[in-house]
C-alpha cells in the first residue's frame, strides 16, 4: 500500500503525515485510490471478521487488481501480527 506524497511541497507533505498520524479521515490530499486502501486497511485491523465483497470491489474499482489487493492484506496483516508478537512479549519502544 503506497501512499504518495511525490509532488506535494514539503510543507504540504508534512500536513499529510500529521494528519495521517491523528486521523487518516483527516489528512488533507488524500486520492480516492487512498482513501479506499486505508479503509480497507482499517477495517482488517480493527474488525478484521467485518471485511465484506464491497470493501474488496472498492479496491479493484480504484485500480486494484487482485495481486495488488493480497499485498495490501498481507502487510496490514503482518503489522498486525508484528505489533501483538510485540505487546505480547512486552517489547518497549527504543528512545
């Protein structure tokens, strides 16, 4: 899942990341294409059981194929399982 800030001016791509930090809803610029993935990305991490033939036929009407759909699964499902290998094991954060 690819996220492009190429062409923004430095101070527009910071408004980005900030905005993708505090809400994805809320980052300014986002495509369509953008926004379907991070909905996606949403849904699969947050209600994983909930992911429904829409949220897949959003993708593939932004573009998507399917082998660009399975990667996008498959690394916000490897996060996923990452970050809980992490908090299940007590891992803290280096400063």
């Amino acid at each position: 899942m690819i996220l492009s800030t190429a062409g923004l001016a430095a101070g527009a791509q910071d408004a980005v990341v900030a905005g993708l930090q505090t809400s994805p809803r809320s980052a300014p610029g986002l495509s369509p294409r953008e926004d379907a993935l991070l909905d996606y990305a949403e849904v699969l991490t947050l209600t994983p059981a909930a992911v429904q033939a829409h949220h897949i036929q959003r993708l593939r009407d932004q573009g998507l194929d399917d082998r660009a759909i399975h990667d996008t699964c498959a690394v916000v499902a490897y996060f996923a399982f990452v970050n809980r290998i992490a908090d299940g094991l007590g891992v803290e954060l280096e400063s």
